[in-house]
C-alpha cells in the first residue's frame, strides 16, 4: 500500500484552490450551526451555490461527458468533509437520478434532469416501511392502476430528506398475489407536493431529522413509473447496491474503499483530538498519555480504526460501523466526564466530537440495513454458509 502524498498537476491545484475558495465561502460557521440545530444535513443556498457553478453536474457526469476528472473528484469528495459541507440530499439524488435517466420515459427526464443540476430538484428514498425492517422487499405500500392513473396508499419511514425534496423514489407494491416478493414490486418517482401526501418529522439519537411519509389515495401519472410494472426490483438494484456499499471501488485509489468512510474520518479525527488531550502535560509536568492502561486503550482504539478504514467494500461498511460503537465509548471514558458535553457547550472538552460520535454510531449501524443484515449477506453470499433461519427450533 502506498502512502506517499499524490504530488497534484497545476491544474489541479488551482482547482483545488478553487473550490477551498468556493467553501469556505458558502459552508460558514452559520451553516454548520443551523445544520446541528436542524439536523437537516442540507442547507439550501449551499445546495444552490453548487448547482450555479456547475459543480453538481460535474460531479455526477463521467470524465469524458465533462465531469470532474478522477483526481479532482477525490479532492471535491475530501474538501467538502474537511468543512463539513450538509450533503446527504445530494447523495440520494444522484442515485436516484441514474434510475431516472436509466428507467425514466423522456418525458419525466425532461421534467427532472435539468433541476437536478441547478440544484432545485432534490430526491428522496422511499424504501422502509413501519413494521418492513431492512427487507424492504415486503413493501406493503400499495399501488393500483386506475386508467392511466396509479392510486398509491401507506406509509414509510426513515424518508430522509422529505422535507427538502420535490420526489421521492418509492417502492410500492403493485400484485400482492405474485408468488415472489420481488415479482410484485414497481418503483415510482413520486412528487412531493402531490395531494394526499403527509411529511412527519423524526428525530434521531445523533440529532438528525428523518421523516415518516404518510401516502392516503395519492393519486400519480403513469409517466411517474419507473421501469416495469412489477419489474421494480430491477430498477432498485443499482441505488440499492451503491447504498450498501457492495459496490468495489476503482483499482486506481481515488475512490472511498468503503460506504461510511466519510463518518469513518470523522471517527478519526475524534481520536486525533484525544490523543492531543492527553498528550498534554499537566501542571506537574506529566501527561495523561505516560500512564500505560491509557497509553493502550488509546492506542487499541487506534488500531482498531485504521484497521476499519483499510477494509473494503461491505466489510468495510461492517467494520467502521462496528468500530463506531466500540470505539466512541471507550474515548469518552479516557477523557472522563467532561466528555459528555455536546458540540457548542461550556467546558466541552473536545468540542463534543466524542460524546456526538457515540450518538452518531448506532445510526451507522443501521443506515441501508443493519450490521446484522450485512454479517448475514458476507455469511450467505461470501463464505457460503446458506440462508439464515429464525423460525424457533421445533422440540
């Protein structure tokens, strides 16, 4: 493994300097703060400001359809998490925009496509229902064909973004009858504002807000579909693969190894800031660090994370998450109670990034499915171990 520092081209460092110019101007204090208040990972003129230099539509086209280039995609990727920049909104319309340009009639990519690159047109996914868990295959939210209408009812949670986005990517049900569940599934780009829409408000344990959608008689153009009738699956299975992170990155290093490996960093600069903590000498001239059980928790929750940012693919996803939960613990207790104060609080001790680690990590567990979904997929597909059972044991 190479860990020599890329020299960058002069094109590259001016662009480079280009964009810590273009962020650090839009993703201000201001904007960090009001995005821990809302919990909304998404600021609108940020958003915006991204559409207007055409930064949106370079991310998302290839290099040779006059995207960024590989390098200057990886220092777009590492600068907007060095500021912090609210993102999540972007992330998810970018996956459902492939489906849309893939599935979608030319219509409804006329209607979509160009909003998307000024940044007007945010999407959501619609996937989990109440009662569904991770298997989001037993949708149970309901469409039916009335003419050339659909009639769309139920209910999903965990719709992130909701509240900022003009359409959600839905997954419906479309033949309870078929013998399969992924034979009865037809994938829909809802809008929004549509009549019989409800958004709710949820907030988690890291502070960030989801949504509960409610859909009562929501009435939509077949243009809407995406795809098939009952053919969803299909439609799903690239957003949905991307979103779990069992995609393999490019040979050429510039990719992310891992899905989580923006909160995999964040993880890391939580330690770094331990480690100068108690590297600091007290008023007798000794530091926290030269006690040896400290010494070795800190430097096990080290290894622990380096080992998790160097796996790939879903068993990278696997790791980091897991090591957030073993590791945020652990920091917060060598700094001792001082590290229960948030970001923004008196006398936080390390600005908060331990104690909102710890809150943060059992989200990571459980974005795109859980760690227990994951270990299951690594067990059943990886190492051939065959499919789970939990029916209870019969005596």
């Amino acid at each position: 493994m190479d860990f020599s520092r890329v020299e960058l081209a002069a094109d590259e460092q001016a662009f480079l300097d280009e964009i810590r110019t273009f962020l650090d101007k839009h993703v201000t204090d201001e904007v960090r703060r009001r995005d821990r208040e809302t919990g909304d990972n998404f600021d609108e003129g940020v958003h915006l400001a991204m559409g207007e230099t055409g930064y949106l539509e370079r991310e998302y086209r290839k290099p040779e359809d006059g995207g960024f280039s590989r390098v200057e995609s990886r220092i777009w990727a590492l600068e907007r998490r060095r500021v912090h920049a609210p993102w999540v909104t972007w992330g998810t319309t970018i996956l459902v925009s492939h489906s849309v340009e893939a599935y979608g009639s030319p219509e409804l990519r006329a209607e979509v496509m160009p909003g998307v690159f000024s940044g007007h047109v945010r999407m959501c996914l619609g996937y989990t229902e109440p009662d569904g868990g991770s298997d989001i295959a037993t949708s149970k939210t309901k469409a039916v064909r009335d003419g050339d209408d659909w009639v769309i009812n139920g209910a999903k949670m965990f719709t992130t973004g909701a509240h900022n986005c003009r359409y959600v990517f839905l997954i419906t049900n479309t033949d309870s009858n078929a013998e399969r569940k992924h034979k009865r599934l037809t994938m829909f780009l809802v809008p929004l504002d549509t009549a019989g829409i409800e958004i709710r408000g949820l907030r988690t344990v890291d502070g960030d807000r989801t949504n509960i959608v409610y859909y009562n008689d929501v009435r939509i153009s077949d243009k809407y579909r995406l795809g098939d009738v009952n053919g969803g699956w299909a439609v799903l299975r690239g957003p949905l693969d991307a979103e779990h992170g069992v995609v393999d990155a490019a040979t050429d290093g510039l990719d992310d190894i891992a899905i989580l490996q923006h909160q995999g960093m964040f993880m890391g600069t939580a330690v770094d800031k331990v480690a100068a903590i108690v590297g600091r000498p007290g008023n007798d001239g000794q530091s926290r660090i030269d006690d040896g059980a400290v010494a070795d928790r800190l430097g096990r929750s080290v290894a622990r994370i380096e080992m998790a940012l160097s796996t790939p693919n879903m068993y990278g996803r696997v790791a980091i998450a897991q090591t957030m939960r073993d590791v945020a613990p652990e920091l917060m207790d060598i700094l001792g109670s001082a590290s229960v104060l948030p970001t923004d609080a008196d006398g936080a001790i390390d600005e908060g990034a331990s104690e909102y680690l710890y809150r943060w990590a059992p989200l990571c567990g459980i974005y795109g499915g859980t760690l227990e979904v994951f270990r299951n997929m690594i067990a059943q597909y990886v190492l051939g171990l065959g499919r789970p059972v939990y029916a209870p044991v019969k005596s």
